[in-house]
C-alpha cells in the first residue's frame, strides 16, 4: 500500500475528506474515528517491512562485536595518543638551549589507572581490565622512548607504587598528586619509584632531563589546525588525520611549542590589552559627545591588537619550529612542500591577516631549510639567528 494511500484512508476516518459536514461530529464520534485512525495506522505500518530475509543475530554475536569495537577504537586512540606525545618528546627533550628557561624536568612516563566503576561504561571497562591490565593501581600509560624511564627500564604497565618512599594511589585525585610529585624536581635530583611488574617489586631511580616546558595532546575538532595558549598545545584530530608522515606532524607540534617558547601568547595578550584601552578611551570620548558606542571601539582595537604582530609572530614560529625539528634528528626537508599541501588544502594561498599566506611560508621555510644545513655543514651549533644577526 502505497502512502498517499495510507494518508487517504486517515484523512477518511478522520472526516477531513476536504467537504463540509452537515452532520457535525460529536464527540464521541470523533473519539471513535481518533481510534479507528490510530488502529488503521498500526496495522499499515505493521504491513510494510523488508520485503528480504537478510541473516539475523543474537544477543551473544551482538556483544561480542561490541567489545570488538570499542577495543579497536580503545588502541586507535592510544595508538595516536601515543604517536603525538613521542614526536612532542623528542622535540622537547632535544631543544632545551633554544627554550632558555622554558624548561621543565622530564620523566618520561604518564600514569593511568581504571576509573571508579560507574564512570565508565561496562564494555570499556572490560577492554580496559583484559587487555591493558588495568585496575585499582596506579600504572604507566606510556614511556617516552628518549625519555629517563625508559633509560632506567621502565615499562608501560608497571605499576607504580611509591615516589620517593610516598604512596602512588590509584584514584583521580591519587594520580593527580603523583604527577605534581613527579614534576616538583627544580634541582632536577634522581627520583626513587618503587614498582610491581609481573607481581615482583623493584625500585629503580630515574634521572630527570631537561625539557621544552609544553603539554602536548589531541583536542577535538575535525578542523586542520592546532593552537597554543602558552603552556599547552592542542592538535585538532583533523590535523592528525591530515598529516601524512611523523615528520609532517613535527612540523606541527614544533611551530606550536615555538609559540610557547617565544611567549607568543603573552606578546600577543598585551597587544590586545592596549588595543583595548585605547579603544576605550574613544568609547568614553565619544560617549561625551553624545554617540554611545556600546564599547565598539574599544572591541574593534582588541581585535586591532590581536592582528597587530599575529604575521610576524606566526613566521617566527615557523623558524624556530625548524630549528627544533633538525636538532630532534627529523628529516625537515619537506618542510615547505608540507605548507604547499596545506595551502592547496584551503590555506593562506593568497592573503591573511593574521598568518603568512602558504606561498610565503614555502619560501621563508626553504631558505630557512638551507640556513640549518649550512650551519650544520660548517659544524657550528644549529640555533636560531637572533634579531641583531650575532
């Protein structure tokens, strides 16, 4: 039965055929066609279904597949946690010269643990216990390949359970003092951890490195892009899906942490901040004329400000971001090509307000290239050429 069948035979029962009554409906009748409508409609689209057997499943099949797929989306998502953070510690723990006091002590390690139950759901929860050993304990999510604990033979899936003879607990709030524990090292002394690893204990010091101070991880967003805020750096998983190769990526997370390093951030903030004042204070003037503004102007400077240096300071990163990528031992010589496939992507191609356009990076970036190869060539020490070219 066809719909415009279907919705004859309602519009019927419902006595709305188009042509006036001359017999008005009481509303017992009109009650009674309401429930010959409904009863119609449940029968017609009882009668419409697959007009095929495809194969049916049971419950069991259906779990199984479940877990299946919360597995793989479990270990894709570590996979590229992981592949992030190992290209972000090999940038930073090779770069401590040109990040000057923009420095931090490094382990190497993240510590995990599973989640109170109810704060996860069942399936995951599963995975998590089977196939990642997880439980109430503090454990290592990860070890930096360059990093300290890895020289001093950590593993992922130790579990860790004391620092410097303080218990490491599993709990959210557990795992957040242990990483302050971990990171309260100014002097950079040995840090004892105690360990379980297949139910045997050991302790093993860790010597601290020095490290670009930056938090690397994966924001959402589907958008090619990625930011910084001054201490943390975000790359959106539209960015990781577009990047073709790790060195790709470390042009990424370099430019990124370049911004940190250089307080971008702040540059840019104290821009804002005079813009805005200045804007303002034509606010207020205008305001005394008699024009109310609603603090358009004092808007239209902040934005004036953020603008003001935003090219410059993006061009920097650029540079310096090489820089870093070479003494991490990455191949930078595609380093340009990589804006061309950005530009060709919907980037810069032709002007920007606020970043080079892709054709300007292309060139500043190859003759940036050929700039660390001849320093390298002349074995001087690889670092970025200050402003007053000494």
């Amino acid at each position: 039965m066809t719909v415009g069948v279907w919705l004859s035979l309602v519009e019927h029962l419902h006595g709305v055929q188009g042509v006036a009554s001359s017999n008005p409906a009481t509303p017992t009748l009109l009650a009674a066609r309401r429930g010959l409508a409904a009863a119609a409609a449940a029968v017609l689209l009882a009668g419409c279904g697959a007009r095929t057997s495809p194969p049916g499943y049971d419950s069991a099949e259906e779990k199984a597949e479940l877990r299946h797929q919360v597995a793989y989306a479990i270990a894709r998502r570590e996979a590229q946690r992981a592949r992030v953070q190992d290209v972000a510690d090999a940038i930073k723990l090779a770069n401590p010269e040109i990040c000057g006091d923009f420095i931090e002590p490094h382990l190497g390690i993240e510590l995990w643990s599973l989640p109170a139950r109810g704060r996860l759901e069942e399936t995951a929860r599963e995975v998590y216990e089977q196939d990642y050993g997880l439980d109430g304990a503090a454990r290592i999510r990860r070890v930096s390949p360059n990093g300290a604990a890895a020289a001093a033979g950590l593993r992922a899936g130790d579990a860790l359970l004391a620092i410097n003879g303080a218990e490491a607990k599993g709990s959210s709030r557990g795992l957040r003092a242990a990483a302050q524990r971990l990171a309260a090292n100014p002097d950079y002394l040995p840090v004892t951890l105690r360990l379980r690893r297949d139910g045997r204990e050991f302790e093993r010091a860790v010597e601290p490195r020095a490290a670009c101070r930056s938090e690397v991880g994966i924001a959402p967003g589907a958008e090619i892009n990625a930011y910084a805020n001054g201490s943390q750096v975000g790359i959106a998983r539209g960015m990781l899906n577009f990047v073709e190769s790790d060195e790709e990526l470390a042009f990424v997370v370099g430019h990124e942490i370049a911004h940190n390093v250089m307080d971008h951030v702040d540059i840019t903030r104290g821009n804002m901040l005079i813009g805005s004042i200045l804007g303002g204070l034509l606010d207020i003037a205008a305001a005394s004329g008699g024009v109310y503004t609603g603090g358009a102007i004092s808007s239209a400077g902040m934005e004036a400000g953020r603008r003001l240096k935003s090219v410059e300071l993006e061009a920097e990163a650029d540079y310096i971001g090489l820089y870093m990528l070479h003494n991490a031992g990455f191949d930078i010589s595609g380093g340009a090509d990589f804006w061309r496939r950005m530009g060709a992507e919907g980037g810069n191609l032709y002007a920007s307000t606020t970043h080079p356009t892709t054709p300007q990076r292309f060139i500043a970036m190859r003759k940036t290239i050929a700039e660390i190869e001849a320093k390298a060539a002349r074995g001087e020490p690889v670092l970025p050429t200050p402003a007053d070219g000494r």
